[in-house]
C-alpha cells in the first residue's frame, strides 16, 4: 500500500485555517472608513493640508450616496474657509457624529466567479467580479460531445463574523467551493484541472495605506477534467484592497454607475501532493509548493443609449516551484459583451497562453461562448 505522505505547508495552511475560523466572535475596535477623517489623513500627522482636502472633497463629490458620507462632506464644506485661510484643518475638527449604520446586505450566499481573484465572500454589496466561462459542443455525425469549463462556483457556509483578533478589527467567513478550467470531451483524454474544497477568508482593517488585507486559506483535493487524478492540499494567499487605488474595487460614480476600471492583485503560496497525475502532466508521488503573483485588470464601459455594457479582461500569474526550481505562468485577455444591466450573463471570448502550475499542460487556444456570474 502507497504511503500517502501530506506536505508540512499542507499541515500549516490547515491549521491555520483551524485557527482562523475558531476565533470567537466579539466586541471589534471601530474601523477607520471613507466616513472618518482620519481616513484622508495620509500622513497621520493630524492635520488635514490643502493636498488631503481636496481628496476628500473629490472623494465624496464623486463616491455613491451615504448618510456618514454626505455628512461629512457638508462638514468640509463648512470649513472650506478656514482650509483657504490657514491651509490646513485638524483631523478633529470635522469629526462627525456617525448615523446609524444601515445594516449590510450581503445578498445571495452563492458565487459564480472567473478565478479566485474575483472570489470576495466578504463584500458588503455583490462586487463587480469576471463570469465564469461554459460552452457545449455536440458533434453529430460523431456522437462527440465537448465541455469547456473555466470558473469557480462557491457557496458561502457561514454569514460574515466580526472579531477582534490582537486588538484589530477582523471579519470572516467560511465557503466550499469547486473550480474547474478544462475541456472534457467524450472518447478522449481531458485537459485541464478541477478542485474541492473550503475556504476561509479573513479581512483586516487597512495598513500601508490600503483599505483593508484579505487573507485566505484553504484546503482542497486536487484532480483533472475527469476526476481519475487524485491530489490534496492548501493555498494561502494575500489580497489587498484599495478603492481610492482601484485596487480590488473602486469609487462608484453615480452619474454613471456601470462605467469603471479596476485591479486584482494576489500573492500565494499554493501546496498540494500528488498521488495519481490522471491526465494531468504532474508527476506522480510528487510534492509542489507554488509561490507565486496573481494580476488582474477589469474595465467595464456603458455609451450613450447602446442597451450592453462592454467588458474587457486581462490576467498574468506567475509561479516558483520551491520543491523543484520549475516555473510556470498563464496569461489571459477577453471580452464580454453582456446582456443584461445587472451583468449576471454575456457573450465573450478569452485567449489563453501559458503553462498552468494547476496541471502543468501547455496551452493556447481562444474560448468563445456565455459567461455566467451572480
């Protein structure tokens, strides 16, 4: 009988997840937000210059509607003279009293998604995110049928948490999810990568500068387009987040809502074994230990009376083999034009080239077909 040995990342990345989820739930310290001034004060020095200012202003002139915010900028409005006069204002002068915080709506508890980038089980409001890819072909004269997968579909097991963790303002929550990017084709050999599993996502308050950090962990079985491989490990990974930056996110325009660009940025360490490669090009009995970089750009356009919103993607990942000394990398652009204002379903096409640490399969091929998200 093989021994079945587990990599001692794996063991880390699971306990950690562990240790994670089993923070109790409590009291958090206030969170400093686009409705606090202290969020404008770059420089943490306690003043709010003319620089600071007028990014506040532009901030929320241009920002969605928001009690806390609307009130805040009627505060800055008001010492619009003193700011022209001295040049600066102090940090507690436009200290507002919060509203009410209007409870958050964080919608439906299942995910479609391109890629775990565009995964965030945290948002307080269903994020702009890529859809995922699926096209059916049926040969007749063949009897053939070809599937094309290339998405991440997860359902959110527990609502969002806050905690306090070490004195930080910390929210959580937990997701199973199953991702697949392949091709199956009936009377022949798949290509490709599938993967079940949990996932453990965390959000702190913002530091360097950013909004907030998104850590996740997880732990999954690993196999191809057809289920004969079998492989089993966990990722970690780090996702920062910065709507001023448009980085994970950014500010809505409400003159024109569906107008907008956008980055994704992902640092991972991704460790799994493999006791059976499939069809997969992985050795077989083999450790990998993947550290690598996600990138991400999502611009969507709307003009004039055209009833569509135009999309277009890219993506770049690159990863270092810290076992072997091999790499890998996939690079990805698409376009999506989709049939509907809420964007839940559009027409696309995607160019794919590279080598996925995922199966380590060479590819380059254009996938045209419906993209799906909600």
């Amino acid at each position: 009988m093989r021994n079945r040995r587990f990599p001692i990342g794996c063991l880390a990345l699971l306990a950690g997840l562990c240790l994670a989820l089993s923070v109790a739930p409590s009291a958090a310290a206030p969170t400093v937000t686009d409705c606090d001034p202290e969020y404008f004060d770059r420089d943490k020095d306690k003043y709010i210059s003319r620089a600071e200012y007028s990014a506040l202003v532009v901030f929320l002139e241009k920002a969605g509607p928001s009690a806390c915010r609307g009130a805040l900028l009627e505060k800055a409005t008001e010492l619009a003279p003193l700011i022209q006069k001295y040049g600066f204002l102090l940090v507690s002068q436009l200290k507002i009293e919060r509203p009410k915080a209007t409870p958050c709506n964080f919608g439906v508890a299942f995910y479609l998604r391109a890629t775990g980038m565009d995964l965030n089980g945290l948002a307080c409001n269903q994020p702009a995110a890529k859809p995922a890819t699926t096209t059916y072909t049926y040969d007749f004269e063949a009897g053939i049928s070809k599937v094309v997968l290339d998405g991440i579909f997860a359902v959110r097991l527990l609502e969002p948490r806050d905690s306090n963790i070490a004195g930080t303002s910390a929210y959580w929550t937990l997701l199973a999810f199953t991702e697949a990017d392949g091709t199956y084709t009936t009377g022949s050999d798949p290509s490709g990568h599938t993967r079940f599993g949990l996932i453990g996502q965390m959000s702190f308050a913002g530091f360097m500068g950013l909004d907030s950090h998104v850590l996740e962990i997880a732990g999954f079985w690993h196999s191809d387009m057809k289920l004969t491989a079998s492989a089993y490990g966990g990722k970690i990974s780090w996702k920062p987040q910065s709507a001023r930056w448009n980085l994970g996110g950014y500010i809505v325009d409400k003159e024109n809502k569906y107008n907008y660009y956008y980055w994704l940025v992902e640092a991972n360490l991704d460790v799994f074994h493999v006791d059976d490669p499939g069809f997969t090009m992985l050795a077989p009995d083999t450790d990998y230990a993947w550290l690598g970089a996600d990138i991400g750009f999502r611009s969507s356009r709307k003009t004039g009376d055209f009833p569509n919103i135009i999309e277009i993607s890219a993506d770049a990942n690159y990863a270092y083999d810290l076992k072997s000394g091999n790499d890998a990398y996939s690079l990805k652009a698409g376009i999506n034009l989709y049939m509907d204002e809420e964007k839940h379903a559009a027409i696309g096409a995607e160019y794919s080239y590279g080598k996925s640490k995922k199966s380590l399969e060479m590819e380059s091929k254009i996938t045209a077909g419906l993209k799906l998200k909600f």
